[in-house]
C-alpha cells in the first residue's frame, strides 16, 4: 500500500493523540506483556496513519477511513461505553469489543461487525491504546 505521510510525522500524529486523550503510555507501569501489546498497537497506529488510513481531528480524536463508506470518529470513552458490554455474556469478547467501539463513535454495531479485517484491525487498535 502507497504511503501518503512519512513516519516522523506520523509518530507526532501519535504523541499529539496520547497528548490529547491524556493517555497513561509509560512503559515503567507496565509487564512485558502489557509492553508488548503497547508496541504493537502504537506500530499499527503509525502505519494506519502513514498509510492515509487514520487522521486525527482538530480536537485529537482519531478518525479512521475503512476501505468503504463515511470515516469513523472515535471519541473519548466514557462510562456507557463500558456499560456497553454489560449487555453482553460472559465470554463474548468480540460482542463487547463491537458494542465498545459503536458506544465510543456513534455508529452502529453492524459496520464494524460487517467489516473486512484491514479495518477492523485499525479500529480495534484505535479502541485499545484508549483502554490502555
């Protein structure tokens, strides 16, 4: 895929992001697992956005464009977004990680339950450095 912004630029995409949402991202609070999965979604959220797959708003919100349709704005979380998977049984993971995503952009549980993986994948990583 054509790479549309260069990585320095893309990395103060990210800071400007974790700066914005007032995210926790030190690494000496964290396990080796923890760490590992910080990696690999601040790599994911990088590329996402040197690729042209991922802005940020005027207000650091992260806005992902899938292969098809509108762009999705992901908000901050708030308490209904966790309130979201209390509807959902024990062991429904991607039921509640669905009903997250719809809770913190506004959309439908059916887009992202429709969309392909490439996009998916940018949205789950977009819902995870929110939850830390």
């Amino acid at each position: 895929m054509e790479q549309k912004v260069d990585r320095e630029t893309a990395e103060r995409e990210f800071e400007k992001f974790v700066e914005a949402m007032d995210l926790d991202v030190d690494k000496d609070g964290m396990d080796d697992e923890d760490r590992k999965a910080f990696d690999n979604a601040k790599r994911k959220f990088i590329r996402a956005v040197m690729r042209g797959r991922l802005s940020l708003n005027e207000n650091g919100e992260p806005v992902v464009q899938p292969t098809d349709g509108e762009p999705i704005t992901f908000h901050e979380p708030r308490g209904d977004t966790f309130m979201a998977t209390d509807q959902k049984k024990q062991g429904h993971d991607v039921a509640k990680n669905i009903a997250m995503m719809a809770a913190m952009t506004g959309e439908p549980p059916k887009r992202f339950a429709n969309m392909p993986n490439r996009d998916l994948d940018i949205c789950t990583t977009v819902q995870l450095l929110f939850l830390g």
